[in-house]
C-alpha cells in the first residue's frame, strides 16, 4: 500500500487498543472522604460569572486592559484596512519564470555582479527570517488589541514568504546552498548587519519582559521602530536596490520581478510599524532617548557602509557603494520624517532617481512614500 499522504487519513478508525495489562490496584478512600454511589450523576458545576463587556476605547497598543479576543468595535480601524490591503497582495514565487536568469547568471553577468548578486540574497534569506522572529515571537504576543495582532500574523506569513522566494531563486540558479546560507555567519560585513538585529531583538524577544516598566517600554519602543523604520524601511530597501540595477539593464529580470512582489508587502510592513510606533509614544506618552536614537542611526548607517564596501567592492555598471549608501542616508531621513523624527543625515540627497520608478508597479504610488492603492491578486498583476 502506497504511504502516501491521503487528506482523509485523519478519519481512519482508530488504533487497536493495546494488549490489556493487569490492572494496578486503587488507592482506598480517605478516611471521612464522602462515598459516592456507583453510578450516581455528579451535580452539573455552576456557569462562571458573566463578565462586563469590552469597550474599545479601552484598548491600547501594550499593557491594555480589554478583551484581547474580541476584534471590534476596533480602536485602531487604520490596522484591519493594513490586514484587507495585505490580503489583496497574495503570490508564490511559482508564478514567475526564473528560466532567462538562470541563461543571465551563468553567461552574462560579470564576476563582479554575481559577487554583488549573490550576497544580496544571502543576507536577504538570513534577513526575512529575523524579520519573522521580531514580530511573530517579539512584538505580536505583547500586542493587546487584537486587529494590530491579526495584521502581524499575515506578516509573519509574509515574511515567510519571502524566504521562499530567496530559496526559490537559488534553488532555480543551482548554488552551492549550504555556502549562500552560511554567509551571514562567515563574512563580518554581513554578519554585522545580523548582530545589529539580534542585539536589539534578543532582549525584548523574552515573554517575561514586562512592558508596565517604563526603561522596557523604552527598549521596546526603539526596538520596534529600528526593526520598522531601519531595518525594513531602510536596509531592504537598499538591499533590492542593487538587483534593480541589474534589471534595468534587462539582467535577472525575474529576480527583480519576485523582488517587485515582496516590495508590496515591505511597504505595509514599514508603514506599519512606524504607525504602530507613533501611536505607542502618544499613548504611553513617552520620548525617545535623543542619544540612543542617534546611536542606533549611527550604528544603522556604519553597518550599511560596511556591508556596500563589501558587496560593491567592485562597482557595477550604473551602480557603486557610494551610492548606495548616499541612498540608505536619503531614505533614512524620509523614515525620520514618517516617525515624527529629527532627520539623522540632513545633507543626503537622492542619487538614484530612478529608484521609485524601477521599484514600483504600474499605476501604483510610490512604494516606501505613500499608501498603497489599487491592489490585486498576485497572479493578475500586470507588468510593463
């Protein structure tokens, strides 16, 4: 009989029961413990006592005191339509052709733009899955309204999602796996990037991390706008960048089609969170830590510089570190600007036009900038 997976197995009948063994002996009653008839109905426990019902307006981003399982009325309506949007925006990396890269990556790109090609994917694989560690383990179990929690659950989805699509491209181009997906352990520009995120994540990640204690609540809140505002905001940003570089000269076209997909949903992801954040300052009334907020954009920009003089070590036709990392710093402060926030690098300009054009769909507004309108299922989106 084939051992393949049948959808109806779980109505199988059960197991034969296990032979029968002797049976052990009871303990005997406790002396004056009431004896109950054999047989005799135990008397029905009372119902537990009803509760009051939920107001909205009692619900807060932490440390709230509603119902965490009842959905609406909503306090925060601004996350059921991210959670609506989100729906609208479903693919799999199936659905595009990786056949014109993989003739691209083994005849036509240079040994500079498979080095700069192949270590974007390498950090972006390692990246997707912090991401999904950071919101699934460390901020939406202390989320306690519960549209905020229903929008991060699809974004836990989405971040897995990603991953796949990294795994997808490399499985379809035939790398050495096992290399690709160690480099974030062995290249120190790489891994800077890495050790950044998990230093931040690590601490507020603990279940036991009280938020009611105003220093945590501070860490969290910079943790979150870091994984929002920097680390989704501005590191995956610049890191599709150098794929669309190659795109725009007809280079591993269906990469950056998969890429142009997960940008979809890293807008939502970033505006997201920095919404999440503002609303958290507001409501708990508290002010970040100018120096703190200045180390982490410091910290933030020194990783970024190392990890461009890395994979741009040789530039690329159209394409180099310097701009690359003038474009983290433009970018940066437009994340400073959503989070109500000093710009960190006031004299950085746009060096790369061409980004919000290459980066976003037909008749759609500018991914990182503003809202995203006029969604549609994955596999009838229209590309020119």
């Amino acid at each position: 009989m084939s051992s393949a997976l049948r959808f109806d197995d779980w109505d199988d009948k059960p197991a034969a029961p296990a032979p029968a063994q002797a049976a052990a002996p009871t303990s005997a009653p406790a002396a004056g413990a009431a004896q109950q008839p054999a047989g005799a109905a135990v008397p029905p426990a009372a119902p537990p006592a009803a509760l009051a019902p939920v107001n909205a307006q009692d619900k807060r981003v932490v440390n709230g005191h509603a119902d965490i399982n009842q959905l609406a009325p909503f306090k925060y309506p601004w996350a059921w339509e991210f959670f609506l949007n989100a729906n609208k925006n479903h693919w799999t990396p199936l659905e595009i052709s990786m056949a014109q890269d993989v003739h691209d990556y083994h005849h036509k790109l240079t040994p500079a733009e498979r080095h700069v090609f192949e270590n974007v994917l390498a950090y972006l694989t390692t990246s997707d899955i912090l991401a999904m560690r950071n919101i699934g383990l460390a901020v939406m179990e202390k989320m306690s309204a519960p549209e905020l929690q229903i929008y991060q659950a699809r974004q836990v989805y989405e971040e897995a999602l990603h991953t796949w699509t990294y795994q997808h491209c490399i499985e379809s181009l035939g790398l050495d796996q096992q290399e690709i997906y160690n480099r974030y352990r062995v290249v120190p520009e790489i891994h800077g990037k890495i050790a950044l995120a998990n230093r931040l994540l690590d601490r507020v990640m603990r279940s036991d991390f009280d938020l009611t204690d105003r220093d945590n609540l501070h860490e969290f809140a910079l943790s979150y706008l870091f994984f929002a505002g920097i680390f989704e905001g501005c590191w995956f940003y610049n890191g599709f960048t150098p794929i669309f570089a190659l795109q725009r000269r007809g280079l591993m076209k269906g990469t950056a089609e998969q890429l142009q997909y997960i940008m979809r949903d890293e807008v939502l992801h970033c505006a997201f969170g920095i919404r999440v954040v503002r609303q958290l300052l507001q409501e708990e009334e508290l002010k970040l830590d100018p120096a703190r907020l200045r180390a982490l954009w410091d910290e933030a920009e020194a990783a970024e510089t190392a990890y461009a003089g890395y994979i741009l070590r040789e530039p690329i036709l159209g394409y180099s570190a310097a701009l690359h990392l003038d474009q983290f710093r433009f970018i940066a402060n437009r994340r400073a600007r959503q989070l109500g926030l000093e710009e960190p690098f006031p004299s950085a300009q746009n060096v790369l036009p061409w980004l919000d054009e290459q980066a976003n769909l037909r008749k759609e507004k500018n991914f990182f900038e503003t809202r995203v309108t006029e969604y549609q299922t994955g596999g009838a989106l229209s590309w020119d």
